[in-house]
C-alpha cells in the first residue's frame, strides 16, 4: 500500500458527461501528479500540484482541470468525454515539488470508461 | 523533446533464467533515470533510480546503470522468479523541468515467469 488513495476505483460513464476523480496524497507529501495510462498514448503526465499551486503541465487537455484543495487532496475534472478518454487515470504524490532525490508514490488508479 | 523507447514485449522467460529489459532515452541535458513495476491491479511502483551518470540502481536483485554515452539504462535480473511477472516501465524526469516527477515513460515491457 502506497498510501495514496483514489476513488472511485472504477467509473462507467456515458460520452459528453463530465466526472471528477479524487486523490488524497500519503500524509506529508505537499505535491500531486496526475497521470493518464491509455492503450494508445502510453502513461502521461497531465499535470503537478504543490501546496495548493498548479506547478506543471504535461500533456492535458483543455476539458480537463485539476485542483488541489487545502486539505492537500485533488481532484481532476474530466469534461465533455469522448470515448477516446477511457484509460487508467494514476495519481501521485511526493514530498517535495523539486528535487532528483525525491520519490513520487502512485495510487491504485482510478479505470474510467467512456461509452 | 524527451522521449524514451523500452523493448517491445510480452517477455516470457521460465524461472531462474537471466533478464534484460532494454530501454534508451532522449533528453537534454543529464535527466534522472527511473524504472517502475506494475502489478496486476496495482499502482506503479519505484524500483530502482538513477540520477547521474555511470550510477548503479538496485533493488531485489534488479539492477540497472545509467550510461550516457548511449543512452541507456537496461533492467537486468540473473534469476527471476514467478513473483517478479509483472509490467516494466522505463522513465525519465529532466532535471531542468523544476517539477521533481514529471515522468516521461516507456511503453512498458510485459515479463511472465513461468515456474
């Protein structure tokens, strides 16, 4: 057990719908990623949190937003899916934002289908 | 842009025999080097890391050394065992990124152990 936590674990939802995924880091780590795992693109990185503040941005689409609350959970929001969004979305969390030492932990997943 | 291409699978190898995975990267500069393990129905999981140059990760008896004149950072193992089936990903993170995990991944390797 890594000690993140992803719910829900699986969705099914219809396309044009909107979901939101829910992470909660192991307890310290002030940075979360979130990564998509498809049959087609591979595992991506979306994008990085710290402490509140968006830090980075990989490969996320415009119908996709992310936040992290006080509380230091995150949550990210899927809009208007297509059928193409089905995947495996990952979540991660770290200590520190920076740094070559530092270890990201990943959660279960969260296995979003799109019909 | 950072990209990192891991060999092509599924592997099935029979127990106690000898692993390599290869994988080889591009990136700028001297990113660190990173291999995961995927379970079935689980996150990723760090199994080793590199963060410079001619550096040795190990663990398990996995083991894996970054060579940057080419480019590599091959998974060996001199006896897998039915418990290390699993999928393998290759990753880098570019030190100059400012975000400590944004990971860029390999297509992953599918190893099967068969007693």
């Amino acid at each position: 057990d890594s000690g993140v936590t992803q719910t829900p674990k699986h969705l099914i939802t219809a396309t044009g719908q909107r979901v939101t995924l829910r992470c909660s880091p192991r307890s310290g780590d002030l940075s979360v990623y979130w990564y998509q795992q498809s049959l087609d693109q591979g595992l991506q990185f979306l994008i990085q949190y710290y402490n509140g503040e968006e830090r980075a941005k990989g490969n996320i689409l415009e119908r996709f937003s992310a936040q992290q609350f006080p509380d230091l959970h995150s949550e990210l929001n899927l809009s208007s899916l297509e059928l193409g969004d089905s995947a495996l979305y990952f979540c991660a969390s770290s200590v520190a934002a920076t740094g070559q030492n530092t270890e990201a932990f990943f959660g279960q997943g969260t296995r979003l289908t799109v019909v | 842009g950072d990209s990192v291409t891991q060999m092509e699978g599924p592997v099935t190898l029979s127990e106690e025999a000898f692993l390599t995975i290869n994988c080889t990267y591009t990136a700028t500069g001297y990113p660190s080097l990173f291999w995961y393990v995927q379970y079935p129905g689980e996150g990723l999981q760090l199994l080793l890391k590199a963060t410079k140059a001619d550096d040795k990760g190990s663990n398990k008896g996995f083991e894996a050394t970054y060579r940057k004149e080419t480019t590599s950072f091959h998974l060996e193992k001199g006896s897998v065992q039915v418990s290390d089936s699993a999928v393998y990903f290759c990753a880098l993170s570019p030190i100059s990124s400012g975000s400590a995990r944004q990971l860029t991944f390999g297509s992953g390797t599918q190893l099967t152990v068969l007693p």
